[in-house]
C-alpha cells in the first residue's frame, strides 16, 4: 500500500512539473497599436527572433499588430489580469489617472535629455514602473517613440501662437492633460477612443488629431492629413510589458535571458528612434503634407504655457504631492 502512494505521489509531481513546462514554454502573444510593416511591428518581430535564438526555443513570442487583441487601454487591464501575455504601448489612464505623468505637455526638451529621464534607472522611469506593478505589470523595456504634433486636414491660424484661437477642432485621448493642451493651444479638444480617430477626421467630426507624432500619423492617419505641425508638445514612450505573475514564475536563468533581450530591444530603439522621427516627417511630406515648422522661441512660448496652466491642474488630477515629487527628479 505504501508503494503504491508513493508511485502516485511521483506521477502527480511528475504532472504537475510538465504542466508547468508547458505553461512557461508556450507561445505568448504580445499586442501593440500600429499597422503590420511599421517599425514597431519590425522591432518587436526582432525582439522575437532573438528571445526564440536566447532561449533556444524556451520562450517564444507571437506579434499581434493594429490592436488585434483589443484597444490598448483594454490591453493593459488584460495584462494584468492575465488574459493578455504582453504588449508594447503607450500607457492608459483609465484604471490609474497617475498615468498621466508620463504625457506632461514639455516635460522635457530634447533627445538626450529624454534618454536621462525614460531609460532604466532614471527617477521617472521609476516611477512609471511602480505603477505598472501596483496592476500587477512589469516593464521588460521602454520603446521611445517621438516628440508628439498636430496633423490636420484643415490649415490653422497662426499654429504658433496658443493665444490665437485656431478654429479647429482636434481628436485628443481620452484624458485630461491632452484635452487641456489642445484647448490651451487655441484648438478645440474632442475626446475619442483611438479606434474611431480616423473616421473622425475623415467625415468632418473633427478636423484634426493630437497626440501622436509623425510616426503615427504616417501610419494611421496619412490620407487624412493635409498639414502637420511638430510642436513637440510631448514625448511619447511605449512600454514592453508582460504580466507580472507571467514573468515572476519565470525560472531565473529564463528571467535574465528576457531581461536581456529586451534591453537589447530597448538599446536598438534608443540608437533609431531621433533619426525615425525625421525620416517619418519627410513620409508625410512626401505624402503630400505640408509641415509647418515653429520656431524654437514659439515652442518656448508655449511650453511656458503649459507649464502655468496645464501643470497644477493635472497635478490636482494625479495628487499634487506624488506628482511633484517625480516632477522634481526630472533630470535636465
């Protein structure tokens, strides 16, 4: 009798580690927002093929590309609740307003101060991390994207000057610190899922959208823009995410292997990511856009605006004293 519970003890163990090799090995589904052939369809593609080759078939990653698995707003409450293996996307706001952070209309200036603050390590980087893993998320890596502009149908007045009302009116995404800088740069801001933002433009519901950057523009919008103004309102970063209990469970040798891979992915992007911008202006000009250039004494005038007006309104939004302390590391 003793013999034969120790036989099932063994084939249940023995059950019990297959299925956990077969949960760890299978094949997990990673989303992001862009058409198939842009460069965040290539670079995750990438990401994949190397992960696979580091893992020697271990872990293994199919791309779902154009929101295939849901709206990223729905994506990232997915992730953490497990439906959803991964994603790499920009963060929602939806389930914790202190997202909004990471969208401060001219919270930094440049490339390389960008770097500083977005890369692993940084403060806000940090702190956009502690949030993702109070929804139980963890960031493997960060994909810079662009410095954010306007694409418009319609030619503004005085796209400059944010105390000229512009009479347009612009898709923004549903939430505050995007709606605030359209008004407060003279257009008129109508919150939309970004699902329903090119059909916006395309029937006259809007007249233009905010948000993005040439790169998104290009590759969801370009038949409806006309005129494209690089502001440089925001700096857009996207995440490489994957739910936490997926990644805690992970064996550590397959844990560093990830770890690896997506820095890799993210040191790629860091290197790619000024020259992309430019090279995605020039698309929407080829394309048949006009770009409308500001002037750097323009943008300043507008950045100290968003800095006066838009600031302590959305750090009421997000606790003003969580939200100025991550604003007070913010490294020049």
């Amino acid at each position: 009798m003793r013999t034969s519970i120790s036989a099932l003890f063994t084939v249940l163990v023995a059950l019990v580690l297959i299925s956990a090799g077969t949960v760890e090995a299978r094949t997990w589904k990673v989303s992001h927002v862009r058409p198939q052939g842009t460069a965040i369809d290539i670079d995750l593609h990438s990401f994949a093929d190397a992960l696979n080759a580091e893992s020697s078939g271990s872990m293994k990653v199919k791309v779902y590309p154009a929101s295939a698995l849901g709206d990223y707003t729905v994506v990232q409450e997915r992730i953490g609740l497990g439906a959803v293996d991964m994603a790499c996307q920009p963060p929602a706001s939806a389930a914790d307003k202190r997202f909004q952070i990471a969208y401060f209309p001219f919270m930094v200036k440049g490339w390389e101060q960008a770097r500083r603050n977005y890369s692993k390590g940084a403060p806000l980087r940090n702190s956009i991390e502690d949030l993702y893993a109070q929804q139980g998320i963890q960031v493997l890596a960060a994909w810079p994207v662009y410095f954010g502009g306007i694409a418009l149908n319609k030619e503004p007045q005085e796209p400059g000057n944010p105390n000229v009302s512009k009479g347009v009116k612009l898709r923004v995404p549903p939430m505050k610190t995007f709606q605030m800088l359209a008004d407060n740069l003279g257009y008129m801001g109508v919150p939309l899922p970004f699902s329903e933002a090119f059909t916006a433009v395309q029937t006259g519901v809007v007249d233009g959208v905010i948000g993005s950057g040439a790169e998104g523009y290009y590759a969801s919008f370009r038949d409806v823009t006309k005129f494209y103004v690089p502001s440089n309102s925001h700096f857009e970063t996207w995440y490489l995410l994957i739910n936490k209990e997926l990644y805690d469970d992970l064996g550590a040798d397959k844990k560093t292997r990830l770890n690896k891979v997506a820095q890799q992915f993210e040191d790629r992007r860091w290197k790619s990511a000024e020259a992309d911008q430019s090279a995605n202006e020039q698309r929407l000009a080829d394309y048949g856009a006009k770009i409308i250039r500001l002037s750097d004494a323009q943008i300043a005038v507008a950045a100290d605006m968003a800095h006066k007006k838009i600031w302590p309104e959305i750090l009421d939004d997000v606790g003003r004293k969580w939200g100025e302390k991550v604003l007070s590391q913010i490294v020049e």
